[in-house]
C-alpha cells in the first residue's frame, strides 16, 4: 500500500500573511525612489542664492511667488531642489 504525502494547503492566516508580506514590499519599494522636485531656475539670482531666509524674500507668503499651499516648511530649500550649474554656494 502506497501512502500520499498531504500537500500543503494554504489558510486564511497564511493568505493574510504573505498579502501582508507583498503590501509592506510595495510601500517600500515606492517609497524609497529618488525625489523628483523641480531644478532652481538658472539665472543670476538662483545662482547666488545660499540660504533658506534668501529664498523667502520670493518664495515666502508675502513675496512674488509664493510656495504653494502643500509645500514641505522644511528650513533646508537646497536638500530638495537641484542647484543650477554654476551655483556659487557650498556643496550638497
């Protein structure tokens, strides 16, 4: 007489888990893609620019293009936005 070895059936429970394994996979791997913000202009005054309170003068509530409601009030402006070549203030 030849026996059958049970073959694994999967359950509720390991179902859950690996739909868990593959959301938590998901989000970290969307969340870990380069940044894609906007490039400072190249032009004379995004060139010399080299402080947060220089960007404000424009880009603050009162300037003349002011950040958009749902920007970052992060204090760092050049950790996200790429410097224009020539760009005369301190490496990243």
């Amino acid at each position: 007489m030849q026996h059958k070895p049970n073959r694994w059936q999967p359950g509720k429970r390991d179902i859950l888990f690996l739909a868990l394994v593959v959301t938590v996979i998901t989000v970290l791997t969307l969340g870990s893609t380069e940044r894609k913000t906007k490039p400072l202009p190249d032009d004379k005054v995004h060139r010399t620019t080299t402080s947060r309170a220089a960007c404000m003068r424009c880009h603050g509530p009162d300037g003349v293009r002011p950040q958009p409601p749902r920007h970052t009030k992060d204090d760092q402006c050049l950790l996200c936005h790429q410097q224009p070549k020539g760009w005369v203030g301190s490496a990243r």
